[in-house]
C-alpha cells in the first residue's frame, strides 16, 4: 500500500511541475504584458487545484495500480515560446493552445491509453501504431476519450467526469481488434450522454463473430455502418434496442451467415444500404414496412427471388446496381407501387415500376418501355441503346435529360417535343436543331461534338447555363463565331484536356476570355473568369455573389426539388459517375465523395469495363 501511495505522489507532483515549467517558461515570453502574465498565473493555479483535488480524492481511496478510479493527466502544446518571441499581437494568447490542456477523467484508464492520448495529440510523435491496442475495450476507452477531448479543444481544463455533459455526434470504431463480447460497448454508455450519439461506424477484418443484443447500449443510434468482410455469422437480435435507428450499411458480407429476418426490430429504418453483401431468400426484407431508400449494390446470389421485395410497399428510392444474380424469379412478384426515383442497371420490364416514376437513371444495352412513365422529371439514359428516340415524345413533365444521341438520330431529334425540359447533357458528333419546343431550355452541356452549325440554337432563348466538353473544334467555333441568342449566360465553361494545353500565348487565352465574355454575358465586366490548361470557366456575378456551377444548380435552375435534390446527392450514383466527372467539377461542388460512393474503390474492373459500354 506504500508503494502504491508513492506512486501517486510521484506522479501528481511530476504532474504538477510539468504545468509549472511550461506556465514560467510562457510567462518569460510575456513578461512585459501583464494582462497575459495574470492570464496565464490565474488559469495554472486554477489547474494545479484540481491536480491536488484528483491527488486528495486518489489517496483517500486507494486502489491496486496507479490512475485507477478518477485521474487526470496534461496534454503539452508544441507551440514554442521563449524570451525572443514577439508579443505584438498578444490579444491570441490562450493558455490551452501555448501550454497544453489538463485532462480530468472519472473511469479506469490504464497508462498505456493515456500515454497514447497524449500522443495522439502531439504530431511530432504521432505514427500510424500509435492507436493499436491488444484489446478491444482498450480501443473504446480510447476512442471516446480521443473524441470527447477533440471536442473540447479550445478548453485549458477538460473535465470529463459528468457523463451528461460528454457529448459526442459520432465515433468510428474502426480497427482489427477480434474479442468482441455483448458487452463491449456498455463502458460507451457510462462515459457518455449516448442520448446525443447518432452515427456509429464499424469498419474490422478480424471479427469473426457479432453477439446478440451488441448494439444495444447505444440505443438512440440512428445511423449504424457495419464492414465486417470476414464475418462468419450475423445472428438475430444483433440490432435489438435499436428503435430509433433510420440509416443501416452492410459492407463485405459476402461469406457471412445473415439470419432471417434480421432486421425484425429496426421499426423506424428508412434507409437500407447492402453492399457486396450475399442476398438469400429468407425473408431478409420481410419486417422493413416503413423502409424509404434500399440500395442494393454489387450483391451476389445465386437465386433470387423479386418476391422478397413485396413487403417494401412505401419504398420510394431504389438503387440497384453491379449486382451478380445467376437466376430471377419473378414468380409472386406484385411490383414496387410507390417507387418516385429508380437508378438500375438491369431490364426495367421485369421490375413493374410505378407508373408515376419522376427519376429515372438507367444503364442498360436496350432501352424499353421508358414511355410507360408518363410522369419522369428527370432522365439518364446516356448509357443505353436505342434505335428510336419516339418515346421521348410522351414525356411532357420530363426537366432533365442525359442522352447520348447517335448520328442516326440527330434527325429525329429535331422533331422531338419537351416543352418543360430545363436542362440537357448530349453526348453526340454532330449537335442537333434544337426545336421551338425547347424553349424553356437553360442549361445545355456538349460534350463529344464534331461539328456545330450556329443556326441550331436560334431557339434556345433562354439558355443561361453552357458547358462545352471534350469537343475541341465546337470549343473554336463558339470562341470566333457570334451567336445572337446566346448572349444572357450566367455560366459558360470550355473544358478540353487536348486543345487549352496547347495554347501558352497569354495573350491569346486574354483573347478567348474576352470575346466569350463580351459574345454570351449581358453584363461582360461583371463576371468572374479561372483558367488553367485545361478548361476557361467565366462565372457571372449578381450583385456581390458569383454565380459559380454551384451556385447556379442550387438557385437558377429553375427544376423541381425533387430533381435538383436528386442530382446534386451525393447519394446519388447519376451524380458521382456522370455529374462529377471530372477534378474541376468536383471542386466545383465542393463535395466530398459519400460513405457509399467511397466504396467504390474495389470496382476498378468494372469502371474499366463501363468504358466501352456503349461500344459493346
């Protein structure tokens, strides 16, 4: 009992010194600002008492080792300071950022997480081990502390001992360790207000096995992300307590056991997400009444049978895509009567899709039956085969249209009739007459073309939007030749990885985005122009805001909600492969890619196949 006496003694007094040195060794470099010197005087006093507080409390009830029960422990800045350094702008001062934080904490944590908390806010000594542990409620320990003491980084005393005030969004459990039992998340809900905890993220390759009732100390989840790529079994109950839940991911299940019925308690379930996930007839959707959103994407079965989808009647989002399936049964099949938005890669006649579809994304080698669905805002069919554009004529509500229009319809095209069409994306050689039916047109994005008489846009007098890709002789017709009509655009970009690299003449680029400027804005000084080797963007400007691709999408064009919801998701695959496909659009939207769409790192074959889609 001594022994361990002297070691809280050495260790609050170490403790204590350390906060001394690093508080004199501050007050040296501010020693001619009294304001900062009583700053710095008053906060390490107030610090030091609560390190004689935690030493009282430890040596009144001694335990078996060192910083058992409530302990504290200093984090150091790495910020220098010394007798040279210049005070001119003092007013920054502040004790957590120049001298460190001191930790309170009211739960057993052993020296080794301690010390790799520290570490783990020290950069210097930060490395890639420094977050293993040999067990899992080790990591816990440390992820809710690393979490909870990120949250209050601007604090110089962090007190962690009142649960209900430890309040934290989200936690991601991520890592290898392998021996999880039913209670390995319970410390989770002694430390924090789990009321507050929505997002939990699990990302293991060594689990082989997830124990009944696992979740259900984080009761008030409402969204759960689970990749288990090696686990073995899945077992009913797993996600018991989890009433509040609205968002489930399964990732890399695809040699794992999953029960039937497994989802059987999630009664407030909005979206599911399976991703290379084994599906099985056995009821696996059969409790999801409520469910809004499935996502279903590079699956495998051997024998699946489209029954098993009859009791999602208030689904209204479904993505289906890249999955393998040998055999379909469509025996028992009723249909989905209340789908609105459908991205699928596989034959639309199988599926019997409400007739009331508004969004429509689809991938595959025939097009059919897209004229059943009278009511389509927004259609992708750029990477489908047809020998008719016809149907396009019963799509009067249609806004939105990706097509890639081969040479043997350009023709056609000009009799087609959209008069609600907002904006189209045409992939095609030679650019069709647009009609009078398009007059409503305000965005229009080419990419692809070969040739472009200037007579085809006299229509388009509302067109304020125009993205020119991939079309390097298109790019100089509209740069030398004038268009009449074209002359009221808030945003106009030429994007070419060939024909801006060979242009180095400064002057000559002065000379692109002056003529652009002057041709196609109504009020040519009042825009703002980026160019780099590969594209000319010149953006307009409304009063003091820049009309950027952005900001164009979200307030001009003039589309429904549920489109432009629909193409600006990061949710949404049309957006991630299509609408984002290249770097300067991605900055452009200032959107980091999803949780689901990151996925998509393993699907290089694939992508690699899309290529040549059409072609084939």
């Amino acid at each position: 009992m001594n022994r361990i006496r002297n070691e809280f003694l050495e260790y609050y007094s170490n403790l204590a010194n350390e906060i001394d040195i690093k508080s004199e060794k501050a007050i040296d470099s501010f020693k001619n600002d009294d304001t900062i010197v009583n700053k710095i005087n008053s906060q390490r006093e107030e610090i030091i008492i609560k390190v004689k507080e935690v030493e009282k409390t430890n040596l009144n009830n001694l335990n078996d080792s060192l910083l058992e029960g409530q302990s504290c422990f200093f984090i150091p800045s790495l910020d220098s300071l010394d007798s040279q350094t210049k005070t001119d702008d003092n007013s920054n001062f502040e004790f957590h950022s120049h001298i460190g934080q001191l930790v309170v904490i009211n739960f057993n944590l052993n020296k080794t997480i301690i010390k790799k908390l520290i570490r783990r806010h020290v950069p210097k000594i930060h490395n890639e081990d420094s977050n293993k542990f040999d067990t899992c409620d080790e990591f816990v320990r440390f992820k809710v502390f690393l979490k909870l003491i990120e949250s209050k980084r601007d604090e110089s005393l962090v007190d962690l001992t009142h649960s209900e005030n430890n309040i934290i969004a989200e936690l991601d459990l991520s890592d290898d360790y392998t021996d999880l039992n039913e209670n390995s998340l319970s410390f989770i809900s002694t430390c924090l207000n789990v009321e507050f905890l929505e997002k939990l993220k699990i990302e293991n390759y060594s689990v082989r096995v997830l124990p009944k009732n696992f979740f259900r100390p984080l009761k008030y989840l409402t969204k759960l992300k689970l990749s288990l790529r090696n686990l073995r079994h899945l077992p009913q109950g797993v996600f018991n307590g989890l009433k509040y839940l609205e968002i489930l991911k399964l990732c890399d299940f695809t040699s794992t056991k999953i029960e039937p019925n497994i989802f059987k308690n999630l009664i407030s379930l909005e979206k599911l997400v399976l991703y290379r996930v084994s599906l099985k007839n056995d009821g696996l959707f059969r409790s999801l009444k409520n469910l809004k959103k499935l996502v279903i994407k590079n699956c495998r079965s051997s024998y699946f049978e489209l029954k098993s989808f009859n009791t999602l009647k208030n689904l209204e989002y479904l993505k289906f895509l890249k999955n393998s399936i040998s055999q379909l049964e469509l025996y028992g099949y009723w249909g989905f009567k209340s789908l609105k938005i459908l991205e699928i890669d596989q034959n639309l006649e199988l599926y019997k899709i409400n007739p009331r579809l508004e969004i429509l994304s689809y991938k595959f080698y025939k097009l059919k039956c897209v004229n059943n669905f009278k009511m389509l805002k927004f259609l992708n069919i750029r990477k489908c085969y047809f020998k008719s554009i016809d149907f396009l004529n019963g799509l009067n509500e249609l806004e939105f249209l990706d097509i890639n229009l081969p040479v043997d319809l350009i023709d056609s095209f000009e009799l087609v009739n959209l008069p609600k069409l907002k904006f189209l994306v045409l992939t095609c050689e030679n650019i069709p007459n647009f009609n009078e039916s398009l007059n409503n047109l305000q965005g229009l994005e080419l990419s692809g073309c070969r040739f472009l008489p200037r007579d085809q846009f006299v229509n388009l007098v509302n067109l304020d939007y125009l993205y020119v890709s991939h079309s390097e002789f298109v790019i100089k017709t509209f740069i030398n030749a004038n268009f009449q009509i074209i002359n009221q655009l808030k945003y106009l970009k030429y994007d070419s990885n060939f024909f801006f690299g060979f242009i180095d003449d400064e002057i000559e680029k002065e000379k692109i985005r002056r003529d652009s400027t002057l041709k196609f804005f109504k009020e040519p000084n009042e825009t703002v122009i980026e160019i780099d080797n590969y594209s000319i963007e010149i953006m307009g400007k409304l009063k003091e805001e820049v009309i950027s691709e952005k900001v164009y999408f979200e307030k001009y064009l003039q589309v429904s909600e549920c489109v432009r919801e629909f193409f600006l998701s990061s949710e949404s695959n049309y957006f991630e492969k299509y609408f984002r496909n290249t770097q300067k659009r991605r900055l452009n939207f200032d959107l980091t890619i999803s949780d689901e769409s990151s996925d998509d790192r393993y699907d290089y074959s694939y992508e690699q196949d899309e290529q040549n889609f059409v072609d084939t």
